[in-house]
C-alpha cells in the first residue's frame, strides 16, 4: 500500500449558499460517512488543511479579483451587523456566508499543503476533501459555485515554487473547467485534459483550443465505455508524451450516473479505472505524484461510493 494523505477541515464545512443548493456541507459529511462506514478513512493519512495565503491564490488569479473576494466578505460582514441578509450573492449560482472566506482559503490551501507533501515525499498522492469547489473560478471571476481555482493555483505553486517544468491537469468533472482552461491555457508548462458533458453550462471548451488543452465534449447519456474510449485514444497519447512531473486531478463526481446535475453515465468502476490510467502515468513520469481535489458531485450517495472508490485506487486498496 502506497502512502495516500487526505485534507480536509471544519472550515470547509461552514460555507453554506442556503437551502436547497446542491453545493452544500452535507456533501463532506456524506464523503466522511461512507469512509468511516467502508474503513478506508482509517487507511489514509488525515492532514488538516492550513490557509493558503494571498500570494499563492495570486500565482492563478489577478490581484484584483483576489482583493474582490476579500471585499465581498468584509461588505457582507457589514450587512449583518446592520441586519441584513446572511448571504451575499456574487454570482446567479453563487453565494457568500459568513464563513465562505475561511472556506476557500481552506480549500486552496489543502491543494497547496498537499503539494507540498508529496513534493517532499510524505506522501506519493493526496485527495482533497473541500469546498467550495474550483474549476470554474476564472482568473478574474467567480462562478459555478466557485470562488477560487484550487487545481489551477496548486498546478501553478508546483511549477513557480517547486521548479517543475511540466505538470497535467486532469478534470472529469460533469461540467467544462472554464476557468482553468481561462487560467492555463497556452501556458506551455500544463497539459489540461477532460471530459464534459455538452452542450451544458458551462457552455465553453468546444471548438478551437489552445494547444495545451485536449478538453473533449461528450453528448448527454454517454456511459462509461466510450469514456473509457476517450481516455485511452486521446488522454492518455498526450499524458505519455508530454511526460509531467506531476498530475493535478479536478475531481468531479457529478458525472454519475445517479447525479441529477449532470446526464452522463459513469459509475464507480469508472472513476476507479480512470484513477488507475493516472496513477500508471503517474509512475512512469511523475514519481508517482497526484494531487486530486474534490470539484462536483451533488448525489449524496454516489459522491460517497465514488469518493472511495477513488481512494482506493489513489491507495491501492
């Protein structure tokens, strides 16, 4: 068994966008239930996640849009002390609360952490057990249920502060990482390859790409053997070639086939055969190293078995 960390914190679990939305706190009970329930939460080495600080979150975002979110929660801080609302909306999709600003440095600062880890060789690979999620967050923008890119800050950190040369990012969230594709593309030092249902929001990532990107859209109900067909055709050719020396997974688990945000296909053994692509490229190139990030997943359920099943494999359970 490979020594596989996991990060996570309480602060993670304070942001909360209201009743009813899907990107909610009961998502990392649901992940820590079926880990307690399974025993693999008592395989993995538990790490708490620190704060990442302004200058990492600046390595993927503008200074500005930084500043912004900081602003946001000082002003929404303001409007309760006044008696206003508890929220402050900065996107039709997304919301702040009073501890949406500890929350997203949590979750930047668990990608970091990990990085870090596994860059000194405390750990082969780590996942990330957090939210808000990030692969929406745009340079100079927050949308999608995310205010931060915690893959595209942590790919960045790697290479500004660890001097890697080459890096890939891999993202099977549901839904299109606009906002790291926005981030990374034509940077030279990254490989981002996906998959995404389309056409769905967030309506982005067909047609031309920059030549570092191999995003692929797939049509709704596609099932796990035509992914599989396109991680073996097309990731894994290019993951092979560019040789990096470390992988970033944007982990979304939305793309189940119980998940009613999304109408794709997987199911476990999917998300644990991918897994185990990575991990083989991973050996080859990278020393092992992968830091995976938790993105989408909005079934309770199917989040919690596609979580492990993740785990499993990043472990070798």
């Amino acid at each position: 068994m490979n020594k596989t960390g996991y990060f996570s914190h309480p602060d993670c679990r304070g942001h909360d966008m209201g009743a009813g939305h899907p990107e909610c706190p009961q998502r990392l009970d649901a992940i820590e239930d079926r880990l307690r329930a399974s025993g693999v939460g008592d395989l993995i080495e538990r790490r708490e996640a620190p704060l990442a600080s302004s200058s990492d979150l600046e390595l993927a975002h503008d200074r500005r849009h930084v500043a912004a979110m900081r602003g946001f929660s000082e002003e929404l801080a303001e409007q309760q002390l006044a008696g206003g609302s508890d929220l402050l909306q900065i996107d039709p999709d997304t919301a702040m609360n009073e501890h949406t600003w500890n929350a997203v440095l949590r979750a930047a600062g668990a990608a970091v952490a990990a990085t870090d880890a596994v860059m000194a060789g405390e750990l082969e690979n780590a996942f990330c057990a957090v939210r808000p999620p990030g692969h929406h967050a745009c340079r100079n923008r927050a949308m999608g249920f995310c205010i931060f890119n915690n893959i595209a800050v942590a790919a960045r950190y790697a290479l500004e502060r660890h001097g890697l040369k080459r890096v890939a990012i891999v993202d099977f969230d549901v839904h299109h990482g606009n906002g790291t594709e926005d981030i990374l593309a034509g940077d030279e030092r990254v490989l981002m390859v996906g998959i995404f249902q389309h056409p769905f929001y967030p309506y982005s990532g067909f047609g031309q790409h920059a030549a570092n990107m191999v995003n692929v859209p797939v049509p709704a109900y596609t099932r796990g053997p035509a992914i599989r067909e396109i991680v073996e055709k097309q990731w894994l050719p290019r993951l092979e070639a560019f040789q990096p020396e470390m992988i970033f997974i944007s982990a979304g688990f939305d793309a189940h086939r119980d998940d009613d945000l999304g109408q794709l296909g997987l199911v476990e053994a999917d998300y644990t055969w991918m897994t185990q692509q990575l991990k083989g490229v991973a050996k080859r190139h990278a020393k092992g190293r992968i830091v995976s990030s938790l993105e989408g997943g909005y079934n309770l359920d199917a989040l919690g078995r596609s979580v492990e099943a993740h785990l499993r494999a990043l472990a070798d359970l």
